[in-house]
C-alpha cells in the first residue's frame, strides 16, 4: 500500500513543568490518525490533539475490538531524536491486530506515522536524563453498528505524552492465586483493552490490601508465575536471571526482550521457563539472594521489594548493586546513544 501522511500543526503549547504531571495526563499537540474502510486505509493525517466523535453504536463500545502499544523516543546525548525499536513495536502490534481480528496496518505506514509525529513534537522529549516522550499506537472498531461482528471500519491512531518514572519507589506485590490474567488460547500475547480492563478489580483488591501489584498465576494451577499488572517479571536468584517463557498468555515485551540480549551479551546466564512461587519461598527461606522486578516500556525496570505469598511476606535484594540495576544502565546507554548500539535498536530521526 502506498500512503501520503497530510500534516496540519498548530502553534506549540509552552509547558515548563511535566516532571510533575502523572504519567500520561498531558498529550503533546498533535496526533496521527488513518481511517480504515472499505478494505483500505484512508485519509492518513498528522492534525492537530482533539477530542473524537463517534457513534454510540461504535464496536468498540460493545464488543472489545481495541487494541494498543507502548513505546518511547529519547532525546539522545548528541541532540538527536531516537525511537527505540519501532520494528519490534510493530511486530507486537501486528500480533495483537491478527489475533483480535483487526486489519492490518502496513510496517512503512506506522513508522512513517510515527516518525511525522515525533518530528513534529520533538520538543515535547525531556531533557531529563529519566525522561522520554511516551508514544501511544493504537486502534478501535468504528463501525456504527450493535451485533457482534468484526467491524469494516477502524480508526489507527497515534498519540504522545511526555513520561518519567511509572513507578516513583519500588514495589510490593502479592501472589494472585484466585483471579487469572489469561488462559492458553485467549488473548493474553495480544495488548488488547480487555486484558487490561479484567486486571483491574484484582489489582484493586491487592492495592486495598497494602500492595502496589499482583504477580500473575497460571490459570490452571494458580502456581506458576506469569506477568506483573503492567510489567513482565523477572528473577535474579544464584546470578541467573529468570523469567517466564512465552506460552501465548504472556506479553512478549520489548523491553523484556531487551533486557534478556543484554544479559547474554553481558555473559549472564538467562533461563526462559516456568516459575514456581514454590521456587520463590524456597529460595527465600533457605536466605538466598532473590531480585525481583518489572521490565516494561513504561516502568522499564521497576524493582520489587516485597513479595507477598499467602500470609507471608519476603523480602527481595534491591541493594544498588543488583544486576536489574546493571542491565537497566545498559539499556538507558544504549537509547541516549552513550555506548554503542550493537543490535539496530535506534531508529534516529
């Protein structure tokens, strides 16, 4: 598909202070947005933020067709603008968009997109040595129509918001061991709005109990430990990082993959496997070493301090000599241009 993107600008807000803002509460000026009907994409558009106007019959009101991704553009130490990893981003998407039964956006038309969008609001990046411009892709059925159906009509959309730390200290989590996340078949490898918005009374549950977050459990079993809320979780016990493999109810996050090539290239030993809570606890109680954390584009790595297991609390190892922290390092140098990127990462802009 050949596509021409219009752009419209409009003059540029003055915002000094977005430090202080929560995460995602102010969106730059302008936005991407592509309509889809008829079997293609039309009307491919850089215009100015504004708010949408949709049929209360939209699909996406009833039945669920919405997906999204997360990414982030840096200002790098030499001045130029790098999104990281726009072709892993796309990929994810594309998974996501398959699975929910949602077309197709073609990889050169969401970079494009992207690159337009982030180019025009670059100045919107923080300087910061923690902060990064938050990019938003997504999409939802727009068909006007109750019944459900695949939708013929979609919006894709861009949108941008400057970000700093997702979490301001580290976390305390609880083992879930009564609702579930995802089940084998459904949608949980998709970054869909459903499994978001099935998190939310667990996650309130667990927030009302004293913690931050759940730790995810299989569906079948409640044993074996899958994602964290917002995040992939990972394990530092003995000098090996640990996490859970990717079965199709797990998100195969970017950051997470990242973080698993840099420990490799960092000779560390990486398994990729099922997790115990069992394995935990023994761990802890024999007086191991235990690092626990969330790597995600949006918390990046967000160590975990206490892990809650059934009427018992652990304590994890969050001394700043962790390995999360040496491999959080690795990847905040790579994506400000500091040490070479070995493995393509940077798209420059």
């Amino acid at each position: 598909m050949e596509h021409t993107i219009s752009v419209t600008t409009q003059a540029e807000r003055k915002v000094t202070d977005t430090k202080s803002v929560p995460f995602g509460k102010i969106p730059t000026e302008h936005m991407f947005v592509a309509e889809y009907k008829d079997k293609t994409w039309h009307n491919a558009q850089v215009v100015p933020f504004h708010d949408l106007t949709l049929s209360p019959l939209a699909l996406c009101f009833h039945y669920g067709q919405t997906i999204f991704e997360g990414m982030k553009a840096f200002k790098m130490q030499d001045g130029r603008v790098n999104v990281f990893r726009t072709e892993k981003h796309h990929e994810r998407f594309t998974k996501s968009l398959y699975r929910m039964c949602m077309p197709h956006v073609p990889k050169a038309l969401f970079t494009d997109a992207i690159k337009q969008l982030v180019k025009l609001d670059a100045d919107w990046i923080p300087r910061e040595d923690d902060g990064a411009l938050y990019i938003r892709p997504f999409m939802i059925a727009t068909e006007a129509r109750i019944g459900i159906k695949a939708s013929e009509e979609y919006l894709f959309m861009i949108v941008c918001s400057p970000a700093f730390h997702y979490y301001s200290k580290p976390l305390k989590v609880k083992i879930e061991t009564n609702y579930v996340r995802a089940v084998e078949g459904g949608t949980g490898l998709t970054k869909c709005g459903g499994n978001y918005g099935g998190a939310l009374f667990p996650t309130h549950l667990a927030q009302t109990a004293g913690y931050d977050q759940v730790l995810w459990t299989d569906a079948h079993t409640h044993e074996f430990i899958e994602e964290s809320g917002t995040m992939n979780a990972m394990f530092v016990i003995d000098g090996v990082l640990t996490t859970p493999e990717l079965t199709g109810t797990i998100l195969d996050g970017v950051t997470r993959n990242s973080l698993l090539t840099i420990a490799r290239d960092k000779g560390i030993k990486v398994e990729e496997r099922r997790i115990s809570y069992h394995e935990l606890v023994k761990a802890f109680e024999a007086g191991k070493k235990v690092e626990a954390f969330g790597a995600g584009t949006a918390a990046v790595v967000a160590p975990i301090e206490v892990i809650g297991i059934g009427h018992k609390e652990y304590k994890c190892y969050i001394e700043p000599d962790a390995v999360m922290y040496k491999l959080q390092k690795e990847l905040h140098d790579i994506r400000k241009g500091i040490i070479p990127d070995v493995h393509g990462w940077n798209d420059i802009i």
